[in-house]
C-alpha cells in the first residue's frame, strides 16, 4: 500500500505535467494567433483617395518660349540619384473667390496711390481702372481686382542711371520693400507670414535694359520678389487624440510655392533704388486672390508629364544665360540638350484672374548651347507641365509618397 508521500508524489507531478501542457498551449496559441492575425495598417494621415468637388476645372494652358527653328535639343535626367523624385499622388486645388468691387474701392485707390507719393487726381481709363502720372513714373489701380501697377519712363527720368550706393546686405532692402507695401495696405498676411523672398542686384544699360549686376557695387537699383506659399497635401487628424499627438500629425503637413509665368517673378515684387522714400521706389506689381475652398485631385505621373515634356509638350517658361537677369527678354536659342537637375511641385496663379489655383510640374536644370567656337554656354531653364488629372486611367503610376 502506498504511503502518503507517495501519493503526493504521484499528485504533484501530474499537476506539473498539466501546468506544463497549459504553458505549452497557450505558447502555441499565442504563436498561431501572431502568425495568423493580421496587423492594423499603420496610421497614415495623408488623403487616399481625390474628392474632385469642382466640376469645371480646365487643364492649365501657357504660352511657351520658342526655340530655334534649327533647335533639336536631347533630354536627360541629371538628377542626384539619376531618376525621378516620388510625388505624392492626390494634391489640393484651390478656388479663388469671384472679385467684386467694394463700396470703398474708390477711396482705397486713393490710398494707396498717396502712400505711394501719388496725390493728383486720377483719371479714369477704363470702368474700373484708375490711372496716375507724376514726371516719368505710372501707377494703374484696378478697382475691381485690387491689381496695382507702378512702372517707370527710365528714358525720361535723367537720374535713373545714377550711379549710386548700393548696400551687399540685402536685408535692409527687403525691410524697406516691406514697410512700404505695409504702408500702402497691400502686403497680405499670408506674405507678412512667410520669409520666401529674393533679391536681384540690377542695372540700367545704355539702351535703358535691366541687366544683372554683378555685384552690389556695380548695380544701380534692388529688385525684391515676395512669394508665399499653400499647403499642398493636408493630413486627416482622428477624433480622440491628444493635443501633442496633433502637433505630430500636424508636422506632416506639406506646402508649395506659388508662382506666376516666370519661375522669378513673385505676385508680388518692388524695384528700389534706395532704402528709403516712396521716391526710390521705380516699379512696383501687386494682386493677391482670395481662396475661397479647396478639394484634391489625383495627380498624372511625374514620368508621364517628363515624357511629355521630352515630346515638346511642355511649356518652357525661362531659359536664360546663368548668373544673368532671369527677367530679361527672350529671342529664340538653338539649344543642344536639356539636363533635368530638380523637380518641384508648385501652384500656378496669374495677374490675371483665374477661377482655380492648381498644382504644376517645375521641371528645372542646365540648357546647353553651343557658341561659335564649339563651347558649351550653359542656362537655366524651367519647364512647366500641369499636373491635374483630369481623366483618371485604369492604369496607376507610381506617383506614391515621398516618405
């Protein structure tokens, strides 16, 4: 007959043995069930699929610069890696608001031309434009669309070619382009906000031509160019989260420029010749349109519209010598190829109004250009290819994300 202990004994180890099948089990099952079951998608706060609220959208058109009739340039990527960037795929377009002239719109010109040294009363040249002369210099105020226009005579204006001091610190110019267009109440705060500005040193030649100075001491006037920018691709914040894990999501926000039919040139810019006095300033261009809403559209691939562009359907929008004045007036170059070195997503707006402000392709790199001697001359050139897809195909591309 067994004893006691031999019975615990017994009890003991078939209780460790069902403890061990037990772990064993569970081993097992936890095993199985991260083998089998399937892992929730990681959060992505970017839009996966294209709203396309606006019915009326129109694919964007440019006039394009002309070669050469001789001209049959090559296309190549020169980028850092070789190939093209990855785009996202679903991008924002904005409807910009229909202007209507306010009850104040008179009174407002008024304003501005006298914060811009312009006192007399204006004449009326069209239903609502406003028109000021003082000595060699022009100022037209679009009532109606808020466009302002301050041009120079430089043929009449005996002191324009004056040689005069110049400062290399560029900083006090663009303070002084600022105060004055804040004076003048036609500096938005979407630019106040924004320190995407550019400064070109510029001098008069003898056929009255801005060229590029080549340094402050050489130049007679500063050109500065304001530019804001918009955000690109927004992000979907879930409900329930906290305020530190928003300002996360928030920091994937992505914006892009806007520009205008030169790459350069801002919706904003003023030429001076000084830091001071509303005399100094030669020229001045300012519209600011209002966005009204917004929705997202499915971009065409960037390959796509690189190829287009290789067929001669792009629109070449700049191409002129480097380190010279990317203002200047275009005559038709015979160009031998065309080296890709940056693509850019950007939105294109106008001095004149449109009813969309959509995202483009900025195609931009080196030109070649053979001289007399067989040299190579290089230039900047910039091509412009819209990015919309208005008709989405069956067929993908791989326009992903950048991430």
């Amino acid at each position: 007959m067994a004893s006691r202990l031999e019975k615990s004994t017994v009890t003991a180890k078939k209780i460790g043995i069902g403890c061990g099948v037990l772990i064993l089990i569970i081993l097992l099952y936890n095993i199985g069930a991260s083998i089998f079951r399937k892992e929730p998608d990681p959060y992505d706060p970017y839009p996966q699929y294209a709203e396309k609220k606006y019915n009326d959208i129109q694919k964007l058109e440019f006039e394009s610069l002309q070669l050469a009739d001789e001209s049959e340039p090559n296309f190549k990527i020169e980028t850092t890696d070789g190939s093209l960037p990855k785009i996202r795929s679903i991008m924002n377009v904005y409807k910009t608001k229909t202007p209507r002239q306010s009850l104040t719109a008179q009174d407002d010109a008024v304003d501005i031309a006298k914060s811009l040294g312009f006192n007399e009363t204006p004449l009326n040249i069209t239903e609502t434009e406003l028109k000021w002369t003082k000595e060699a210099k022009t100022l037209i105020i679009d009532k109606l669309y808020g466009d302002v226009s301050l041009t120079t005579d430089y043929t009449k204006d005996p002191d324009a070619k004056n040689d005069r001091e110049i400062l290399p610190d560029s900083e006090p110019y663009v303070q002084t382009a600022k105060n004055f267009l804040k004076k003048a109440h036609i500096f938005p705060s979407n630019y106040q906000d924004s320190d995407k500005n550019t400064v070109t040193y510029l001098k008069l030649n003898s056929n009255n031509v801005f060229e590029k100075a080549k340094s402050a001491q050489d130049a007679n006037f500063v050109r500065v160019d304001f530019f804001q920018s918009v955000e690109s691709v927004g992000v979907t914040i879930p409900e329930g989260i906290s305020e530190e894990q928003q300002a996360t999501i928030d920091d994937y926000r992505l914006f892009a420029d806007v520009i205008t039919d030169n790459p350069y040139e801002g919706l904003i810019y003023i030429i001076l010749a000084n830091e001071s006095g509303v005399d100094n300033i030669y020229e001045l261009k300012y519209v600011d349109w209002e966005l009204e809403s917004k929705s997202t559209y499915d971009l065409i691939g960037i390959s796509n519209a690189w190829e287009e562009v290789k067929k001669e359907n792009g629109y070449l929008k700049s191409l002129f010598e480097m380190n010279t004045n990317p203002f200047q007036e275009y005559t038709p170059l015979d160009i031998k190829s065309f080296l890709l070195t940056n693509v850019e997503i950007s939105y294109y707006s106008s001095r004149e109004y449109l009813k969309y402000i959509q995202p483009m392709y900025k195609f931009t790199g080196i030109a070649k250009l053979e001289d007399d001697n067989g040299n190579d001359i290089d230039y900047d050139f910039t091509y412009y290819y819209p990015a919309i897809e208005l008709e989405k195909s069956i067929e993908t591309e791989e326009n992903v994300t950048n991430e």
